[in-house]
C-alpha cells in the first residue's frame, strides 16, 4: 500500500498544479477569442444543416421536428381537456347518485 498513497500524493500534486495552470489558460482571451469563434461557426453550421433536413424532409413528404412539437402539443392539450372533462362526468355522476339518494329517502 505504500506505493499507492505515494502514487497518490504524487497525482494530487500533479493535479493541482495542472488544475490551476489550465484555469489560468482557459481564462486567457488567446483561447475565449478563437473558442467563442469556433462555437459560432458551429451553431451556424447546425442552423444551416437543420433547415436544410427540415427543407429536405418537408419535400418527401414528412413531418420536421417542428410540425412534430406542435402536433404533440395538440395532442397534449386534448388530452389535458379529457382529462378535465372526466373529472367533470365524475362530479356529476356523484351528484346525480346523491340526489337519487335523497330522493329514495
């Protein structure tokens, strides 16, 4: 076990020693600069690519993601309104079985 904890030291002092020279380069404008670039450039390739599936699949015939969402959001809210009216139908089921008690009565 003594090789191991002196492995271990030796690592945690690696690590923060490391630790503290990357934070210090990633801070560094010389790597936000061409980062932040580099970021752009992607997220414009993957609004460039996305529309240009939905183009493609729009013209086969089927569904984007985006006509997907909204017919899932329909289908959402339909059911949300089932829902409420089953709970309605209930209530009055309930109120209808109480006043035929009372009437028995």
């Amino acid at each position: 076990m003594i090789g191991w904890d002196s492995w271990k030291k030796g690592f945690d002092v690696w690590e923060s020693a490391t630790a503290k020279y990357l934070e210090a380069w990633m801070r560094s404008p010389l790597v936000l600069g061409p980062g932040g670039a580099l970021l752009t450039a992607a997220m414009r390739s993957k609004t460039a690519v996305d529309g240009a599936m939905d183009s493609w699949w729009s013209a086969v015939g089927l569904p984007t993601r985006r006509d997907q969402e909204r017919a899932l959001h329909a289908l959402n809210q339909m059911q949300s309104r089932l829902i409420d009216l089953e709970e309605t139908l209930a209530e009055i089921r309930a109120q209808q079985k109480q006043q035929q008690a009372a009437t028995k009565v």
